[in-house]
C-alpha cells in the first residue's frame, strides 16, 4: 500500500472512532471488560470456578522451566538474555488479575476498585490499603508510577509498544492513580495497564533493572517469595504464609502449594529422564514424538506418571518459518508463496511427529478470530478500501496452506514452485537458479532453540533437487537473541506472540509483530521485519473497534491479508497443551477455558501413586 493511501483510510476512519465512547460507567468497581461488556463474576463473588477454593496448603511441586539453557536472570522485563517468567507470575502481584476463562476480564487485587472514564480517556485505580510487599512496606501509588516509568524507560520495548498511547501518569494521593491517554481509540489499554505488576520502589531504587537484577531474590507483593537461587540452573518459591491477598475473591482456590521450584535444563531429552526417574514433577512437553514415546517407562505403565492434554479449548499462537523481508530475494510474494508450497507437512507431521499435530492455517489459531470462510458484508466494508494494495485472493478465496499426500514425494508442488520462481526472474543454471544478477538463490536457517533441523534437513533436500541451497546454523541462545534483536538473520521459526500465549483479545501488543513502526527495533516481535500500510491500517481498526462483534471483524480482515502475504511458512498447533506429570495432585473439575490452571493444583500425596492409590487418597483427603 502506497505511503499517500494510508491518511486518506485513516481520515475515514476517523469520523467513525471519535464519536465512540467505552460504554462502561464512571463508577469505581472491582471489574473491567474491554467493551464495556458484563464480566462473568459480578460484585461480590467469592472464587473463580475453576478453583477448588476448599483445596488444602502445602506440599510442593517443582516443574522444567518452557525455555532451553539457562537463565542470566532473574527478572523477565528486559530485552537480553533470559529471565524467569515465573517470577512475574508468582512474585508480584498486578494491580488486577486477568480472568482464566474469560477472553479479557480483569478483577481487582492491589486495586480495589477501578475507575475507567465514560469517554475512555483515562482510568483510575484505588489501591486496596492493606496491599503489602513481602518486607511489609504498603503498596502506594507512587510504587505504581515508579513501575511504569521504570518499565517505559529502562524495560523491554514491548512494554512502551503496549502503553505507547498513555500520556500522563497522575498521582492523586497515597492510594489513587490516573492514568490520562492520549486518544480513546486503544481499547484494551486499560486492561493492560490494570495487569501490571507493581515493583517496590524502595527496593528497586538501588538496584540495576535496566540489567536484569542479577540473581538478588527480589521483594515482591505476591503469593509466592524467591527461597533459593542456584544462578542459570534452578530456582525456587516458598509461598507467602500471610500474603494480604490470600482472602481475597481473585486468590481464593489458587497458589496452594508450600514450595514451587523451576529447574532449567539444556537438553530436553535429559529433562525427560530426570521426570522418569521422579526427580521433578511436571513438565509442558513440546515434541509430539516426545509425548507420545518419550515417557515409556514402568511409572508411565502403571499410572505414576501420566500424560494429559489440557486447554483444549485455548486458542492457540501463531508459530511458523518467518520470511526477514530485508533479504532482498524474500521480498517478492512469488518467491515466498513458492518456498511455502516446499515444506511437506503431512510428510513430517506423520513421520516425525507421530500425526500428533494440526497444520496452521491462520495467525489466530483455534478462535473466532481465524479466517476460514469467505468475508462477510462487514469485512468487505473494511477490505475493499485496500484493494490493490493487497493481494486478490482476499476477496474471494479462503487461505488454505498447502497440502500433500503424505508420501515424500512432492513433484506437483515443486512444478508450482518453479513456475512462480521463474514469473519472479529465476532462472536455472548449473543446476541453481540464479537471478538476473547471477546470484544463486541461496539462505540461511538460523536455529537458536534446537530441535527444528529434523523438521528443516527434509525441506533442504526439498529444496535443493530444484537448485535452492538452504543453509542450517546452530547457535546458542544468547547469540540467537542478540541476532534477532539486530534481524541478523534470514529465516527463523517464530511465534506470534513470542511468549506463545495465546492472544484471545488483542489490543496494542499486535503493534509489536506486525506494525511497521517495530520492524527493526530492538525487543519487538516482528520478526518478519513487515513494513505494510494495508496492514497498519486494519491494525488501526482492530485496536480501535468499538464492540468484540468489530474486533473480531478486523482480526479476520487482517488474518487474510497476513495468510495471502505468504510472510512465513505456517507450521502446526497441538489439539492443547501437552503435559506429563508425577501422579500425586489433585485438581479442580472445571478446568479454566485460557489456561492450563496450574495455579489451581495442590498436593494430595508426597510421592506419585497408581491411579487406584490416588484416587483412595484424595477420597481420604476429601473425607477428613
């Protein structure tokens, strides 16, 4: 789309959104929905229903950490390096927590109420008096402005990508805080800022955040505090005893256990012995083959261990080989539609992956927001303004990644391959095809997370029978993040959003991976390096939309225009969340829609048991 186009979609589009209003009231309350929406869980309730709020304290469960290696850190704010995710879960506690099965509710913690503007430009939070940091210091508000400009000035770009439109933080008093926006066109913005963590002012000040932290247990406001650290390889919590907020409604059934340790292992194929042998107790498993064969063992057999599929109904990340579209031969849409017709998923799926997986079809996998029919009325009004700017198949075909037989052979899709590589000005020679300027059609793979060459050696002898050299690089994580902080790289398996949560109510962060503005700053997740005004533009209504029914339209609209873009090479999603775990929990029956709810979990026996000696425990436990 032509840099001229893009005011011309906006100046329509603002006579629309300025007439807009949130439709919420003024008045304080514990709960906020992005459009103004009833929450779930009205004034006064008592627990989420996916808790067990009767389930008992104590015990302990240790887990393998989601990231391979070790950690540099400890806090996960910052963009080098690795940090421990946990410690932002269990360690701080946000001004409100976010509702586990709903798409984006959010209710009160060290907020006690909220306060969003009619007219959406602005939102104020009244802290709860009796919130505390662990050394007993109350939570203030000037705790809350020292955290968002320690985290808009020396925290991870995707922090100033997510409140880029707050304008002013206004101090009212000891307890009470306004946040002032610059427009009332983002409308998850307060929701966002309502799920910040709160850091401690008095602790932090004489700390280095701008690097991590170090290995310094930090003081926290949360249920759980850092009890041990051994530097890269282990960490581990102890759960707060007289945390102010264990009473509360958002608390009640969840952080049951005494002592939560999260161990780092370089090799996964270790940490799967390590969990046969008992020597941790849960881990989410990312290999299908790993699932389904990696885990034989006697306490497999007779039901120590066990294997379960959570979340299902989660909607899940976008994950695929990320086309760098500065690589000048990337930045041809034929080039990159030909190399996605080139990798046999069906082949790999069914020899590598034991048919475990379901190929990805949409950058919004699993939810509403996915486009798998043609557009409506309603997404034809904000499509055809783009026309020409955008590819064709938009309007009239549903995107569909390519599909083979499963055998390994795949002639048909190299014949297609070759007609769009030679429209594109390749030309074979020598047995390579090389451009106008002679240059062969060569690139690199970079693997930083291991475990994707068996998925990419294949793709490389695909590629080469028809005189495309594709080159695999191994590295370490840290030269692996520093390579993708300078988009030092060609091709990449990414996912959207990086952390891998599933985005079930997008908002500003969808600037972060798809927005011009971040191609090429440091800490953002556009990893595609994209650059399009069409997509700035649905980028624009999405975050504006005034309803969920709009939003949803939006994400559809730009779901087509990124499938037919041919940005990546989609890969594949798992039915939920793979997940192998020693035999010795209990856990509530209704499971949380968006989450695995291992918060929710609590110990029922010190060691793992047989199905039947389970069950006759947690009969006991129950009875007593």
């Amino acid at each position: 789309m032509s840099s001229f186009f893009l005011p011309l979609i906006r100046s329509l589009l603002v006579p629309v959104l300025s007439c807009v209003c949130l439709g919420v009231s003024a008045a304080p309350g514990q709960s906020m929905t992005v459009y103004g929406e009833a929450p779930k869980y009205p004034a006064g309730f008592q627990h989420f229903d996916f808790v067990n709020p009767e389930a008992p304290k104590g015990g302990s469960l240790s887990r393998a950490s989601m990231e391979i290696g070790q950690f540099n850190y400890l806090t996960p704010y910052v963009d080098q390096g690795t940090g421990v995710a946990q410690i932002d879960q269990w360690v701080y506690a946000p001004l409100a927590f976010r509702s586990l099965d709903e798409p984006y509710t959010v209710y009160g913690l060290v907020a006690q109420t909220m306060e969003p503007d009619p007219d959406g430009l602005w939102v104020r939070f009244n802290l709860n008096p009796k919130a505390r940091f662990a050394d007993g210091t109350p939570i203030t508000a000037q705790d809350v402005a020292f955290t968002y400009n320690t985290l808009m000035t020396k925290g991870s770009l995707s922090f100033r990508m997510l409140y880029g439109e707050v304008k002013a933080l206004v101090v009212e008093g000891p307890l009470q805080v306004r946040f002032d926006f610059k427009n009332n066109q983002n409308r998850t913005l307060a929701l966002d800022l309502a799920s910040m963590r709160i850091l401690p002012e008095h602790w932090w000040k004489t700390r280095d955040f701008s690097n991590g932290g170090g290995f310094e247990p930090p003081l926290g406001s949360g249920p759980y505090a850092v009890s041990q650290v051994d530097p890269g390889r282990s960490i581990s919590f102890e759960r707060v005893k007289d945390w102010w907020g264990k009473d509360l409604p958002v608390s009640k059934g969840l952080y049951n256990f005494d002592r939560l340790t999260v161990n780092f292992y370089g090799d996964t194929d270790v940490a799967r012995e390590l969990l046969k042998a008992g020597a941790f107790d849960y881990n989410r498993e990312f290999s299908a083959t790993g699932f389904s064969i990696g885990y034989d063992s006697p306490s497999l057999k007779d039901g120590r261990l066990q294997k379960g599929v959570f979340a299902k109904d989660k909607p899940g990340a976008a994950q695929g080989f990320a086309f760098n579209l500065q690589n000048p031969f990337f930045q041809d849409r034929r080039v990159r539609q030909a190399l996605s017709l080139l990798w046999d998923f069906e082949w790999t799926n069914k020899q590598m992956m034991r048919s475990f997986y379901v190929r990805q079809q949409s950058y919004f996998p699993k939810s509403e927001m996915a486009a798998t029919a043609l557009p409506d009325a309603r997404e034809l009004q904000i499509l055809e303004p783009l026309r020409g700017h955008i590819p064709d198949e938009v309007f009239t075909q549903v995107y569909e990644a390519p599909k083979t037989d499963g055998s390994g052979y795949i002639r048909d899709k190299q014949l297609q391959a070759l007609e769009l590589l030679k429209q594109a000005g390749w030309t074979a020679k020598n047995n390579t095809l090389v451009n106008a300027q002679g240059e062969p059609l060569r690139f690199t793979f970079l693997d930083g997370q291991g475990g994707f060459d068996r998925m990419i050696l294949p793709y490389k002898r695909t590629l080469a029978q028809i005189g495309i050299t594709l080159d695999i690089r191994k590295i370490d994580s840290a030269q692996y993040v520093n390579r993708l902080n300078a988009r030092d790289y060609d091709m990449i398996v990414v996912g959207f959003p990086r952390s891998g949560t599933p985005i079930v109510s997008p908002g500003r962060e969808m600037y972060d991976m798809y927005g011009s503005r971040s191609a090429t700053q440091v800490g953002a997740s556009n990893a595609m390096v994209l650059r399009n005004s069409a997509v700035d533009t649905l980028l624009d209504g999405l975050v504006q939309a005034n309803s969920r029914d709009e939003m949803v339209h939006y994400a559809r609209a730009l779901d087509r225009v990124l499938q037919w873009g041919y940005y990546m090479i989609p890969n594949y999603y798992s039915v939920g969340t793979p997940t192998v775990y020693q035999n010795r929990f209990g856990r509530p029956p209704r499971e949380p829609k968006y989450d695995e709810g291992l918060d929710t979990w609590w110990e029922v026996s010190k060691t793992a048991q047989t199905k039947a000696a389970l069950s006759a425990a947690s009969t006991l436990s129950e009875g007593q």
